[in-house]
C-alpha cells in the first residue's frame, strides 16, 4: 500500500508559491528593483491582473477629471473662496451706496478682525485688462476699508489679503443689485443713501429712467418704500455734497424737504447757506433744514408766530429781551430765528 503525503499549506493551492526564504527576492522582482507595494504586485503579478491595473488607472483619472471640473464650476458660480491682496481690488469700481461708516461700529469690525480674522469674504467681479489680475468691489466695502486700515497700522501680513468671492455679473446693472442687497440685508440704509446710489446709477446710465433703477435696485422693497426714496431724489439732487450728515436725515424731515425745494430757487438758497457756514454737527444741521423750513411758512403767513406749548416766559424792556421755560428748546429758536428773517428783523 502507497505511503500517504501531508500536503503542506504551500501545496493545497493551484499555483501557490512557496513561502519565501529569509533573504530571499521574489520571482517577478529584478535584482535591485524596488519590490511592489503591498496588495499590487508589478505588471505580472498575480495578485493584480494587468487589466485591473489598467482600471485602476482609468478611475484615478476619471476622479481627478471630475475634481477639477467641480471646483472649476464652483469658481465660475462664484462659490469659491479665494485670498486677493489688497492692492489687487478697486474699491470705486462701483459708486457706493454708503456714505461713511459709524465708527463705534467700525472700530468693533476692526477689533473683530484682528482677534478672529475675516469671517466673511467680500464679493468682485474680474476686471479686465490691466498688467496684472485686478478685481472690482461689488460688495464688502466696509471688510475691505477695514483690513487696509490694519493692514498699515500693523504691518502684519495676514491683514494684507481679502478672502472674496470672484463673482460674474450678467451686467453692471446686475453688480449694482448685488451691492445694494448686500447692504440691505447686513444695514439698513437712510432713505438718503438709498435715493444716492438710484441717481448714480442713473448718471452711469445703468438704468435709463428712475422707474426703472427704483424698480431693479429695491425689487424686494414695498411699494411704500420704494416712494419714499423716490421723494429723497430731489433732496439728493440739491443737496448732495453740502450736507454734512446725510444719513442722520430723517425720513420726516427729509420729505418735507423734498416738497420745500420744489420752489424755484429755494434748493441754491439752502445750499448755499449750508456751504457758507458747514454745520457744527448732524444736531446742528438739522436745526439748520429746520429753519429752513420755518422760513419758508414764515414768509407765507409773515405774521403767525410758531405755536409753542408748554408757554414761554418774556421779560422785555427796552433794547433788550429775556425768553425762558421749557418750550425755548432748539426747535423753538430755529422757528423764531426763521420768523424774525422772514420779516426782516
């Protein structure tokens, strides 16, 4: 009777190699050639087919393919964060719809920024032409206006890029939409400011007609709304420039300013004043436009004197007059300043 074998674990299997011997290099690895990562073996190996390797390749491709097409769609979407230095942004790429900046709530932003860095990108658009990339400001004035001032006070590098979203407007119109909803969701603008940008869009001929800028810039505003900074547009017309605290009109004061300077004449009349003697504060200005209006009801009834509750008490002799009490507040000498103007006093 044949003597019976143990087959040994090398030999249980159909084209098992034997294990190798200390030292030893594997059958399909040249001399002095690297041996195959593990689990791929080289063109011949048996624990990758040729083809598998061949896909292998083809789906890495395929990947990386889809890589780049992904993050080039993110970019032309405008969904891609990019650092831009500083220098490379034209703030005045657009005229602002803001006036200035509150600096309590400016020096917040700056204080912000320098302990957490920029939160939130700012928005432009590629411009072209040029020696080199440059880029317009489409929203974000405020970040930008603050990381230059950091940027010279400290001269620390991190200040001297913006993170901003390369955006890619249909039109300029479309840029200015973009710029106003921006503001409108992070502050709320005067109706001044408001009014401001439809006549300097207008002037850049982005719109042909204020319906039209009204209509495109505020499409989210009320009905309402959108009258009221309608009636800012001849105040903005007269005004712009000699104001020197636009925002801080308020929509009261400023609708009857819009009906006062309907008269011919009157809007040079304000102006100039304004100009000749700048007011010493937004207080100050507003006692102005106050006066102003007072005139102007003086010298349609020259005898009514302004109504005043509570009374005023008068002590008058000869040469001179005493007026006090509680009523004899600022609105009050404005109106009776305006009242002794318009009878010539």
């Amino acid at each position: 009777m044949a003597k019976r074998r143990r087959l040994t674990p090398a030999q249980a299997g159909f084209g098992a190699e034997p294990d190798p011997q200390p030292g030893a290099v594997p059958a399909q690895t040249a001399p002095g050639a690297a041996a195959p990562a593990p689990g791929q073996g080289g063109p011949l190996s048996p624990l990758r087919p040729p083809i598998a390797q061949v896909a292998g390749a083809a789906a890495t491709e395929a990947a990386l393919s889809e890589m780049t097409g992904i993050l080039a769609r993110a970019e032309a979407e405008g969904r891609m964060i990019r650092a831009l230095p500083l220098e490379q942004i034209e703030a005045e790429h657009l005229m602002r719809d803001r006036l200035g900046v509150e600096p309590e709530a400016f020096e917040a932003l700056k204080q912000s920024l320098r302990a957490r860095g920029q939160q939130t990108p700012i928005e432009v658009m590629a411009l072209p032409g040029g020696q080199g990339p440059r880029y317009g400001l489409i929203s974000g004035w405020r970040r930008l206006l603050a990381l230059r001032q950091l940027a010279a006070e400290t001269g620390e590098a991190r200040f001297a890029q913006v993170l901003a979203l390369l955006r890619q407007p249909q039109d300029l119109a479309a840029s200015y939409v973009a710029m106003v909803e921006e503001n409108e969701i992070r502050a709320d603008l005067s109706h001044y400011e408001r009014a401001r940008i439809v006549l300097r869009a207008l002037e850049a001929e982005v719109f042909e007609t204020e319906k039209q800028a009204l209509q495109t810039l505020f499409a989210s505003a009320s009905y309402a709304r959108r009258s009221k900074i309608k009636s800012f547009l001849p105040v903005v017309q007269a005004l712009d420039g000699a104001l020197r605290h636009p925002a801080a009109l308020t929509e009261r004061l400023g609708l009857a300013l819009s009906k006062a300077l309907e008269a011919e004449g009157q809007a040079e009349a304000l102006r100039a004043d304004l100009e000749a003697r700048p007011p010493r504060d937004a207080e100050d200005e507003a006692a102005r436009l106050q006066a102003f209006l007072g005139a102007r009801r003086g010298r349609a009834q020259p005898a009514a004197v302004p109504a005043r509750t509570p009374p005023v008490r008068m002590e008058a002799r000869a040469g001179h007059v005493v007026l006090s009490g509680e009523a004899v507040d600022r609105g009050f000498i404005a109106d009776l300043s305006a009242w002794l103007r318009a009878r010539g006093r």
